[in-house]
C-alpha cells in the first residue's frame, strides 16, 4: 500500500460510522493478579484489547497499554503504528486510558515496554492496514495469531528508527493543560493529608479540619491546598534497631540463604583478591512527588480515581478490596508520571485520597510533600557485598565467589501484609539478585545472598539489584585487571563468557568511542565497566574523571555504547542512556539517604542532594542494533557507569573505592 494521505485514510475511515476497534493479543501467559501484588503477568492472548481504533475523522487512536513517565514509550509506539500504516505520525493519537478501556496489563516495570509490547502493536496496526486494503466492512478486528506482514519491525523506515521529541513536550514545559494528576481539579475538591499512624498536629491551622478515617488513621482537610503540609506534627521519637548491614557478619550467621549458583569453591588456596563493598540507603527523588484525586459516586458503592502509577490495575485493585467492591465499581485514570523509577508500584496516596473523599463527601486531592517522599516513602536497600576471586597464570578466571546481604526489593514490607512478608522471607528475592551473575567465564562460581528485613521501607529502585551488584562486581573485575598486570579493557574481553558476543561488540564500540588508549592528564583517569540487563540488553561505559588534590572527584566525560536491540526512536533512546548515566554519577558522588535511630532523616534536596547541571559531563553514545533483534529495554542497562566511574577515580588516584558514595576516605 503506497503512503496513505490524510484525505485516503479519511476516505476509508468515513466509511465506518463507528470506526474500528481492533483486539490485540498480548505476549501469552495466563493473568492472574495477586491482590497483594503489582501485576507482574499478561492477559491470555484471548483477552480483549481494545488498543487501537480507527475514528470516523481519519485519526487512528492508540490506548497506550504502558503508563507513561518520562521513557517516551507513547512517541515510540506511535511511530510503529504510522510506520505499519504508513501514515503521517500526527495521525495517530496516543491515550492513557483508564481502566475500563483495556484488559489489565503487566506493571510498566523493568525496562519492558518496548520488549513486550512493540510486536503487540505492530501486529495491531498491521491488521488494520490489511483490513482497509481488503475493503471489507467489519467493524472489529481481532488478533488470532493469522499470518501478517510487520514492517515496522525491519528497522530504517518512515518512521521507525527517526528522532521525534517527547509527547506533549509543550505541555510539560508551560503546563498549558492536565497533565499529571496534581493538575486536576473537580467541582467541590478538598485537599487532604492523611497523618502516619500515631501522629497528631500539634495544633490545627485556620480552615483546617481532623477527620477519622476507616483504617483508623486520621488525616486533615482543607478548602485550600497551600497549609497542609506546614501542620506541626508530632511523630514518634522511639529508635527503631536497624540489622547490620554486614557481609561478614551474615556469614558467620552460618550459610546465606539464596544460592544462584552454588559450585564447590575451594577455601584451602589463597585468594588472588578478596573485597568488601558497602552501598547506602538510596532515594528515587522524582522531580514529582506523588499525588491522587478521588471521588466517590451513587452514594459511595462507586469509587474513580486519577493518579500518576507505574500500575492502574493493582490501584483498582487494591481500593477494591480496601472498600470491599468489585473491581468494576472502581475506576482509575492514569495519569502522566513526571518520574516513576520504581517509586510508583505501590498504592499508597491513592488509598488515602479514597479514605478522605469517604470521610469527607466530597472529592479529594492528597499532594505529598518533598519530606514525605523522603520520610513515607520507600527506598533502595543498602547492600554489603564480599568478591573472592583466583586468576591462574593466564590471567583467566578460575573461581569466582559473590556473597552479599541487602533489604528486601520486590518482596518488600512497602507493599505486602505481615503474613505475606513471613512466607516470602523463604524465596529469593529475585529483585536482590538482579544482575549478580557476571558476564565472565569462571571454572568454579558461587554467587549467594541473604535478604534482611528493615525498620525503613524498601523497594524497586531504578534497576533493583543491577545497579550494587553491578559496582561489586565490575569493581573487581577491575582490580582483578590490575592484578594480573592487564589492561583492563582487554582482561573484559578475555575473561567474557563466550556466549556473549553483543556485549563484546558494546566494549568494542566504546573502545573506539572514547579514544580508550589515548593518554589523559595527570591527577585525570579512565575506568570501564560493561554489563547485561536482564538478558537482553548490553551496555560498556567508559568515563573519565578529574581528582583534585583535596580528592574532590568531578567526572568530565563518559562514553557509552548500548545495544538495546531494533532502535524505534534514536533521540528518545539517548535520553533513555543519559538519564540512566547520571543515576550511577550521582550514586557514585552524591546519593545516600541519612537514616538516624531507624528513621529517615531527610526532607528536602539539601538532605539528600541529587546531581545537577553544573555536575553533568560530556557524553558520547553509540547505539548498536544488530540486525535482527528485536527492541530491549533501555533505560537501567547503563548503570554500569557507576563502576566505571569508581573505576576511573582508582586509576587517577590509586585507591579502590569500596563504599558508596566516594569520599577521600573510602577508598583503599
């Protein structure tokens, strides 16, 4: 079908006065949602999915099945859609749709969206294509798994693989229209705060109102949304124990709990290196923080609600069960999220949003604070890691031991009731263990952990495990380098698991990329670091940093080459990589969560500062797509720069980093 104009698709959408809807299948496997868990499975491929329609106006309308925030997954799978059409990309519509539109969908989690949900689509607009050209006049298509030709998945096209801006970039910039749930605003709206379980105002401001709420908290409501969070609270003093978070200490508790690979490793014969890495508490510091409005309906047994989540379907249905209705007498809005990185799993200002429209009659906006992201919210685990590792003569790997203990990630107390919590102490944590296997050939390899329980909150942060386990264990891949009197590019390369070969071409590419062997200036070193993402994405970063003479580190440059398979939208993807970039400078340099007597003691930017402008290197990105491959996550696989960072201040210095975030003293 040759490209169609708007006047074409106009003339064969005017033929339907209802438009088309067309079904698509999901990845297959069975939905089946735990109430007490975000949505981690796929509707069967017999669900019906209304994700694309032809409206009688000519504009094709796709229902977003991922929740937008930040990543550009909307702009992305827009083009595949022109692409598989042919169409002009400002034809087609992207909508984030509430919960009655779509089947439920798996959490926007992991880096996935472009990996699960890019043929689903593609397959989508291709019915429809084929559809219009047969001429035939059902007004319902549905996807069955028939033969059909994809175009957009061959990459270099019309759309596909072209730089296109964010979606409604203007819109975020000026906040011309609603956008993001704090943007709402409903006839009659209060604005509330529900208070902490024992805790009380020390007195209330003017207009203020304490109500009781049906979990038995209490929580304060206004006609205004500006005093709420100036209320002086009186919280609880009394410490809380924090376990220690300490490698050692968890082995000589007997053996860690989790094995993911458990080789006999011989303790009788000298270590050619043996170190303790240490990782702090870490925030996600969104640059949104998180809110909700509410509004009940037919005298409450009807319950809508608009928010900024990473998972609509596990906000119904949680207020479901909280208020004992069907899922379908719920109703959420997904709202565009200005920044999620895990924080946005769990149903927390939803469920109070609710409780107050219920207490109060009427609807009901919950805007957190800066202080309660910090102080309610939940945080990356701090994690302690031991490497034992032998080198024959060769330089070769021969025994790689990894043992480590972290809080909990994905079986978190953030989200999940006691009882639940007490019967996953016995699993392993699979967001703990992400990343811990290495990419290197080893004869012998145990890599084990222990998961602790902690008095603070924890959960997904950007790359759950990935991001410690990749600083350990690049760290000693590193010194391991140095040991056998190698270059450290070159050791990667001859210890790297055969079977790896798109993670040998990424250090290739950066090898090239930044000029590896040309010399840098004194008091200035190079370090690298590569890795896998969730088995699907491969990522080599080099960067260069600057130590001054008081040890004061500025990192200067940082090269990257990702391949995260077929490239829908170049300039989205880079901005994946560089957000991802200054994640790992700022866990390197600046972030770690004060925690004092078991509490959080951070409540704004100056208590937990985040990188900006005047910290922001040059960057240089290669995007690998090796032919064929389908699209992969992008945005976490880069988090290997944090070890090339550190890597790169050992080699200006002399001194191993070994605990996070770099100071002077830390290093050894």
């Amino acid at each position: 079908m040759s490209a169609m104009s708007r006047r074409t698709l106009f003339a064969h959408a005017a033929r339907f006065a209802a438009g088309i809807t067309v079904f698509a299948a999901a990845p297959a496997c069975a939905f089946n949602p735990l109430p007490a868990l975000p949505t981690r499975s796929m509707p069967s491929g017999e669900a019906r999915i209304a994700w694309l329609r032809l409206l009688p106006d000519g504009r094709v309308q796709l229902l977003l099945p991922r929740q937008e925030m930040g990543q550009g997954i909307s702009i992305a799978l827009r083009q595949i859609v022109a692409e598989e059409l042919d169409i002009e990309l400002d034809r087609v519509e992207a909508v984030l749709p509430d919960t009655a539109s779509i089947a439920p969908v798996k959490s926007t989690v992991g880096s996935d969206s472009m990996k699960d949900f890019t043929e689903p689509v593609a397959r989508a607009a291709a019915l429809l294509r084929e559809h219009l050209q047969s001429g035939s006049t059902a007004t319902e298509l549905h996807d069955k798994g028939q033969p059909v030709t994809l175009r957009s998945l061959r990459g270099g096209g019309r759309h596909v693989g072209q730089g296109h801006p964010t979606e409604r970039i203007a819109d975020i910039v000026t906040g011309a229209s609603t956008l993001y749930a704090g943007d709402v605003r409903l006839p009659g709206i209060l604005f509330g705060l529900v208070l902490p379980a024992g805790v009380e105002p020390r007195e209330l401001a003017a207009g203020l109102r304490l109500v009781d709420l049906a979990d038995g908290r209490r929580g304060l409501l206004s006609d205004h949304p500006g005093p709420l969070h100036a209320v002086t609270l009186d919280r609880p003093t009394a410490d809380r124990t924090m376990p220690e978070m300490n490698i050692d200490a968890a082995m000589a508790r007997g053996r860690l709990e989790h094995r993911l690979r458990n080789d006999t490793v011989s303790t009788d014969t000298a270590w050619t290196l043996d170190r303790r890495y240490a990782i702090p508490f870490a925030a996600h510091a969104a640059m949104e923080p998180r809110s909700a409005v509410a509004q009940w309906h037919d005298g409450g047994t009807r319950l809508e609600v608009w928010t900024g989540t990473q998972d609509a379907f596990f906000v119904r249905e949680t207020l479901a069960r909280q208020f004992g209705l069907s899922a379908e007498k719920v109703l959420v809005h997904s709202c565009r999220i200005g920044g999620g990185f895990g924080a946005r799993t769990i149903v927390r200002q939803e469920l109070e949003a609710a409780l107050l429209a219920q207490a109060a009659g009427r609807p009901v906006k919950v805007q957190w604070s800066r202080a309660a992201e910090f102080v309610d919210g939940f945080h990356r685990p701090p994690s302690s890691h031991r490497i034992r590792a032998r080198l024959d003569a060769q330089g070769r790997i021969t025994d790689w031991w990894h043992g480590f203990c972290s809080g909990h990630v994905i079986f978190t107390s953030a989200a999940m009731p006691r009882w639940m919590q007490a019967v996953t102490s016995f699993v392993k944590d699979p967001g703990v263990a992400r990343g811990a296997l290495p990419p290197y050939a080893a004869n012998r390899m145990r890599v084990e952990f222990s998961d602790l329980r902690l008095p603070v909150d924890t959960g997904p942060w950007r790359g759950l495990g990935a991001g410690p386990n990749g600083f350990a264990i690049e760290s000693a891949i590193d010194e391991l380098a140095q040991l056998a009197g190698r270059d450290p590019l070159q050791f990667r390369l001859a210890n790297l698991d055969p079977q790896h070969g798109r993670l040998r071409a990424c250090l290739e590419a950066v090898r090239d990329l930044s000029g590896w062997n040309t010399p840098v200036p004194a008091g200035t070193g190079r370090g690298i670091a590569c890795g896998i993402y969730k088995e699907s994405s491969y990522a080599a970063v080099v960067a260069e940093v600057r130590v001054a003479e008081d040890g004061n580190a500025k990192v200067t440059h940082l090269w990257c080459a990702q391949d995260s398979g077929l490239v829908v939208n170049p300039d989205q993807l880079r901005a994946q990589i560089e957000g991802n970039l200054l994640w790992g400078l700022g866990m390197v340099l600046i972030e770690k969560l004060p925690i004092e007597g078991g509490r959080v003691a951070a409540y704004t930017f100056a208590d937990y500062p985040i990188p900006t402008m005047d910290a922001m290197p040059a960057i240089d990105i290669a995007l690998i797509e090796p032919t064929g491959a389908a699209p992969s996550g992008a945005g976490e696989t880069a988090m290997v720069a944090v070890a090339a960072i550190t890597n790169a201040i050992a080699a200006a210095t002399g001194r191993r980093v070994l605990t996070l975030p770099y100071q002077a003293t830390s290093s050894a």
